[in-house]
C-alpha cells in the first residue's frame, strides 16, 4: 500500500483513510492505484464486515482529482478517445467508484470538504457520515472539467438528498447534517 492510502484493519472493521492532508487528499494516479489494492483487499478478506473511508485531517474529506497532477498528463482533453476507453476499464478515475463487486458495507466518514471525485466516493459508499462542518458539492464548471465517471448518475440512483444551500455559492455547495 502507499502512504497515500492507509489501510487499518481492527477486528472486522477496515478504515481506509486518503493521506494527502496537504492537497485536501486529492487524489492523484498513484493514490487511485493505492485506494484500488485497499478495496479489493477489503473485498477479498473474509474477515473484514465493514469497511470505512475517511480523509486525513479536519480540512477535506477529498478534493477529487488532483489538478496539478491532471494537468501534468496534458489536460483532461488531451486525448479524450482513449481516457474514455481507459475510464470504461477500470473501475473508477478517483479509486474504485465503478466497482460493483463488494457485497459488504461501505461507510464514508466526510469531515470537510467533498467535491468532484471525492464526492464520488462518498456517493459510491452505501452510507454516509458528514461532521458539521462537511461541505460536499460537484464543480466541474468551475474548472473546466467535464464529469467523466458518473457520480451525477450516482446521486441520481441513491436519491442522494442534499441540505441547505450556501448563499452565493456557484455551483451550488452544500454543508451536511
């Protein structure tokens, strides 16, 4: 496992926790790779009932995709036919969103912010858990990034609700409760 995802299994439950308190635990290629191996360990041991995902620090739960890193690999559009041909195979840009085959609980534990990918995440667990201070929100307009795995499907499948719109916020952010 990197030291961007850490893997803590006590009894049977598992916290996989997102390490990159100094970038809002974006998510860059190699944690995507390190939050894969942690699910499928996850999925794969008998022994683990429940497993729990969790940003380090107060800060963020994730910022999603890491755009500095993005940007290193040309822009999000450099080559769209094969990023879509990559995302259709693999099981998610930000860690394994578009993986379907855990049949176990999956909790997000969201303390800070939740956008884009990380909002993903969040969505794609079968419960979430958000401080107060949580703050979760989809921002592809502000960037200039296109949505690319889904996570508006997801929202729309979950019923996924949303609380309390912050004034003047654009796009809309929402805090949790």
């Amino acid at each position: 496992m990197s030291s961007k995802v850490l893997y803590q299994r006590e009894d049977h439950v598992v916290t996989i926790t997102i390490n990159r308190p100094e970038v809002m635990n974006a998510i860059d290629g190699e944690t995507a790779a390190a939050l894969v191996k942690a699910w499928q360990a996850f999925r794969d041991d008998d022994e683990a009932f429940v497993a729990i995902i969790t940003g380090t620090g107060d800060r963020a739960f994730s910022a999603g995709a890491d755009l500095k890193w993005v940007a290193s690999l040309g822009g999000l559009r450099a080559n769209v036919d094969r990023q879509r041909v990559s995302l259709y195979n693999s099981p998610g840009a930000v860690g394994y969103t578009r993986g379907v085959d855990i049949f176990k609980p999956t909790i997000a534990a969201v303390n800070g912010y939740c956008f884009a990918g990380g909002f993903e995440t969040a969505l794609w667990c079968d419960i979430r858990i958000a401080a107060e201070h949580a703050e979760f929100g989809r921002q592809p307009a502000v960037v200039c990034v296109e949505t690319l795995t889904g996570h508006q499907f997801i929202a729309d499948r979950d019923h996924f609700r949303l609380h309390v719109p912050l004034p003047g916020s654009w796009p809309p952010r929402y805090r949790g409760r």
